[in-house]
C-alpha cells in the first residue's frame, strides 16, 4: 500500500516537473527560483528589502501567464515520418507547417508530445534499471530516480523542440525535426504544440496541433558474419516449392528416355518429336542453406533489461548478417509462447525486425518448449545460432542435442556484468570460441572475440 501511495505520488511529481519545464521558458524558471529565494529571505519584512524583489517578479510571472489565453492561432501540420528508425542513431524528419491566420507569425516552436502515461505498479516493482547498483541506498529503496529512468524509457525519444522561420499564411514552410530513439518498439507521438513566449519572455503560450502517429524503432546492430564464425555450412536439398520460396531454381543435368510416373512438364516434345520416342529432362535438385537462430527470452530473477535488450540486439545482427548470403532463415523467439518467423534468400529480413522490435522478456513458460521447436527444425538446419539469457543445464543440453546431429552451433549468452573469466563450455568444450558471454556495457569489445576463443580484453592485456 506504502509503495502504491509513494508511485502515485511519484506521478504527481513528475507530471508537475514536466508541466513546468513546458511551460515556462529558461528565463522564466530562472525567475521562479529568484522569487522562492527572495520570499525565503524576505520573511521578516522589516529586516530585509527582499520581499520588494519577490513581490517584483510575482507581478512579472502573473502578467505572463494571464497573457497566455490570447494565443489562438490555427495551424495544420504534416510529418514525413520513414519507415523505421533505430535504436540510438539519431533521425531527421520532416514537418510541413502552415498558418491559416491572417498575421505573419513570428518566434515560433514545435515541440512534439510523446507518451507521458504512467506504467503499472507490477512493472516498476519487477524491473531492474542498471544504474540502480551506482545509486545511494535512498534512491534504491524510495524509488523517484528509478521512476525517472522508466518514464524516460516509456516516452521512448528525446526529441529537440523545433524553431520555425516566419510563417506567411497559407504558405507551406517545411522545417527539420531531429528525434534520437531510447528504445526498440514503437514510439507514440501524441501530437504536438505550437509554442509561442509571451511579451516578457517568462511563460509559453501553446496550441495544440497535429496528429497522432507512431514510429517502428528496431533493434540496434553490430556487425557480424555467420560464415566466419561457423565455417562452411552444410547444403541441405530441398523441394522445388521451397527452393522457389528462397528464389532459387531447378538446374539441368540430363536427357534420359520416359518412365512411367515422370511428370508431363519435364518431357522434351521437340526431342520427342526428333528422335520418335518420349524424352525426359532431369534436374539437379536445388539445395540450400538453410540456418537457425534462436532467441531465448527467458529472465531469470537475476536478469536485467539491459541484458535482454543485448541479447534482443545480437539476434537483430544476425538477421541482417544471414539475409546477405544463399540461404533461408529460421528464427525461434521463446518466451511465454514459442513465435517462430522466417527469412527467405534476399529479402524477409524486414518482419523478422519488426517482430524483434516488439518483443518482451518472459519471467513465466518452460524452456521445454523452444527445445522442442528447435529440434524439429533440427534435420533440415545447416547451423544454429543460439542467443541465451542464462547459461543452465537446460540451454547446455540443447547445443549438446544440437551438436550431437552434427550441427555447428555458436552460442552467445548475455550477460548482466562482464565476467572475471570465462564461461564453462560445457558441450561447446573442443570449440571454445563458439561460446561468448556478451555484457551491455562492452559489447562490442566482447564481439571482437568470436571465433578466437579469448575474451578480447584478455587479448589485449596479453
């Protein structure tokens, strides 16, 4: 009850903070810190003149905000959103405003209205920020930096507040918006405010204009290369429909006389006709490559956003690096239920991405189940690229499985700290450098030792 009464209080809080941060112009939070300090000083009124100064800037900051009813101008604006956006690489778009008054405008802004929605209690008690461990013990236990950290994450974009040349009415005038994305998934924007500040400078009138959108922001990236981490990956044969699936075709090889049984659409009627018996063409079957990646989604109570968002991230990578080469892909995403997608040889990799935007970890569902998806994949599979939230005896009999069929499997784990030393192998133990704890505070570093087998930092200190 305690926590539910110190969350909404929290909400309160931050609403107000955002309230004034809107509305009061940089000059105008400068003024409302004089008139707290002065009317501090300027109790005893006898003693100090302080309270002229206070009584001063009171009149300043009310002339203000009376003066902010007068603003009513109408406007209509336009976004030219792309597509998709990335994790953390900032994005230009444009907006094309137009004033339907009679004034030419002048001294306007744009700010853009992201959600502000407070998230339930459920996910603020469960969720772990990773500054939480650099935090003193009040901050930890009360809650309000953390509360900070996840509203800014929930908003989902820092978006700069736009200055706009002078408006002619009825004239289109097209400006830069600059939006950085904080998080993977779709980003709500509400709308936005035409802002104008009054006379003094104190206090932002605003309108609200626009519409509501969202925009789709994937998974972050690193580069990465399947065919130098698991060496040459077996062709597996398939059917013409599935070859066709992957854009590849039947090639052929020979003429041979008809049996019974050959398919009408593989006889050579002219050669038929020139030799006066029935002549059939045969074909090399198609084969492929045909890969795996599988996602576990699965925290445990130890587990960390930012590590699900690594391993969330690392699988992005692989998607992009697998759709470059001849080949089908077959991703497996675990959680609370097994979602199983696929890429096809050049081209698909889009609504993998997008499924990779939208997913959540799981705390509940058994492992038992991804087991089971992946190998019934297994006897058509080339390779297996595993991304792991935990390195248990679960996930270490699932690559042994794997690598019992023959299968060369790479297993990432992500990990909520870098480790002092290396994982145990397990089932991956004559290949070492097919199994990689990954941390989100050195990724890249520790993707610079797939393959090798030594941790890169190791590396380097040698």
């Amino acid at each position: 009850m305690l926590r539910r009464a110190l969350f909404l209080n929290f909400h309160l809080v931050y609403r107000f903070d955002a309230w004034v941060r809107a509305r009061y112009t940089p000059a105008g939070r400068i003024a409302i810190g004089a008139l707290v300090a002065s009317a501090v000083f300027g109790v005893n009124t006898r003693a100090t003149l302080a309270y002229q100064i206070s009584t001063l800037v009171l009149g300043f900051l009310v002339v203000a905000m009376v003066a902010a009813p007068t603003f009513r101008g109408r406007y209509t604006v336009r976004r030219r959103l792309p597509r998709y956006a990335t994790v953390g690489e900032p994005l230009v778009y444009s907006l094309v405003v137009t004033s339907h008054g009679r004034a030419i405008e002048r001294g306007l802004e744009l700010v853009e209205r992201l959600d502000r929605s407070a998230p339930p209690l459920s996910e603020i008690a469960s969720l772990r920020e990773p500054e939480d461990a650099r935090r003193n013990w009040f901050d930890r236990h009360v809650g309000y930096p953390r509360w900070a950290g996840i509203m800014r994450r929930r908003r989902g974009a820092d978006v700069e507040p736009v200055h706009l040349p002078v408006l002619t009415p009825r004239r289109p005038a097209t400006v830069d918006a600059r939006l950085v994305p904080l998080r993977r998934g779709r980003v709500r924007l509400e709308g936005l405010w035409m802002v104008r500040a009054d006379p003094l400078g104190l206090f932002n009138a605003r309108v609200a204009v626009g519409d509501r959108e969202h925009l789709l922001v994937l998974p972050k990236r690193y580069p990465v290369s399947w065919v130098e981490l698991l060496g040459h990956s077996r062709d597996r044969p398939g059917g013409m429909s599935e070859g066709a699936s992957i854009g590849g075709s039947d090639e052929f090889a020979s003429l041979r006389e008809y049996r019974p049984g050959d398919p009408l659409r593989h006889i050579d009627w002219k050669g038929w006709a020139r030799l006066g018996t029935p002549i059939v063409k045969e074909f090399h079957e198609q084969c492929f490559v045909r890969q795996a990646l599988v996602l576990d989604t699965w925290l445990d109570a130890n587990g960390t956003r930012a590590q699900f968002e690594v391993a969330v991230s690392l699988a992005a990578s692989f998607v992009c690096a697998a759709n470059i080469g001849r080949g089908a892909l077959d991703v497996v995403v675990a959680g609370s239920r097994v979602l199983q997608v696929g890429a096809g040889r050049g081209g698909g990799a889009e609504g993998v991405l997008e499924a990779l935007a939208c997913v959540e970890p799981a705390t509940d569902g058994a492992f038992d189940a991804l087991a089971d998806t992946v190998m019934r994949l297994a006897g058509d599979l080339s390779a297996v690229v595993c991304i792991l939230c935990a390195w248990d005896e679960e996930r270490r009999r699932l690559v042994g499985a794997l690598r019992a069929l023959g299968l060369p499997v790479l297993a990432l784990v992500a990990v909520p700290e870098p480790l002092e030393s290396a994982l145990e192998p397990g089932p991956l133990a004559d290949v070492p450098g097919r199994l990689l704890a990954v941390a989100p505070q050195s990724v890249e570093r520790d993707l610079a030792g797939l393959g090798t087998g030594v941790p890169r930092r190791e590396a380097v200190a040698a």
